[in-house]
C-alpha cells in the first residue's frame, strides 16, 4: 500500500467502498457519492495531486460511474462514484476545479447525467440540433434511434 492510499484510507474511511492499487504508483477508489467534493479537496490540497486530468463516465448497466482522475507525486488517483441510472445526478465540482465544467458537459452530453449547481449546462459537444433522450455513450443507444432526417450539417448522413 502506498503513503497516498493509507492515507485516504485514513482520512476516508467511513466513505470508501473500495479502494485498490492496480499497478504500481495507480490508486481507484470508489466512494459515496456526496463525498467527493472532500476526497478532491483533499487530494489536491493535502496530498499534491494537483493535475486534475478529466472525468470520465462508464455506463454500468444498471449504474453509471463518474471516475474523477488526478495526478502529482508520481501518483494517478482514480475516484468512482456510482450513480442509479434512473437518476443520474451527481454534484458540480467546478467550485474546486473550474476547467471540471467541460468533463461535466461531457458527462452531460454522451450520458445524461444531470450535474446539480454547474455553471455552464450548455451542449458542448453534442449539437444544438440533437434529439433530447439521446445520449451516445449509453450502452443502449444505437444510431437507429436518431430520426431518419436527423444530420447535424457538420457529417455525412450515416443511415443512407
């Protein structure tokens, strides 16, 4: 176990639901989901990850996962938190890393996750155009569910 991990064991522990090192210098952690703003603050203020590199989301069925990465002192730091997939909400964390709002967009745009308290809810990468209730990265999704006359004028047409 490293410094790092026992720590966050430490300091978290009531919070954390699973914590692992799965190669050297790489620690995932998975937490109740209120706590993450306190796992980030301390991560970056009291352990030097201060590289907050992205934030990534996982369709896991029944679940999504939002997995926040970090980096500094030669350490990546990978904080899940799981969300039910009927009621993806999770909480803004742009009041501790304002550039998190283009992740949370994202997170937004391909899932469907509502971000409570983000600063900037706008599409950023789906178009303005996009049917509402499509979300890409949704394990579920298919091309086929866009309308016939659905082109975005940016691609080609991809169901003809």
């Amino acid at each position: 176990m490293t410094e790092i991990q026992d720590k966050l064991q430490k300091k978290f522990a009531d919070s954390i639901l699973e914590i692992k090192s799965p190669r050297p210098s790489r620690i995932y952690m998975r937490i109740r989901p209120g706590m993450i703003k306190d796992v980030i603050r301390y991560a970056m203020k009291d352990l030097g990850l201060l590289h907050f590199s992205t934030i990534t989301g996982v369709d896991k069925g029944t679940e999504f996962e939002a997995i926040y990465n970090l980096f500094g002192n030669k350490t990546g730091l990978s904080i899940g938190i799981r969300v039910n997939r009927d009621d993806p909400k999770i909480e803004t964390v742009t009041d501790i890393v304002p550039g998190a709002v283009c992740y949370e967009r994202e997170l937004q745009d391909f899932f469907g996750f509502v971000v409570k308290d983000i600063p900037d809810g706008r599409r950023l990468i789906i178009p303005d155009k996009w049917p509402e209730g499509q979300f890409p990265l949704r394990k579920d999704w298919n091309q086929d569910m866009l309308p016939a006359s659905f082109n975005d004028g940016l691609r080609r047409d991809w169901r003809k």
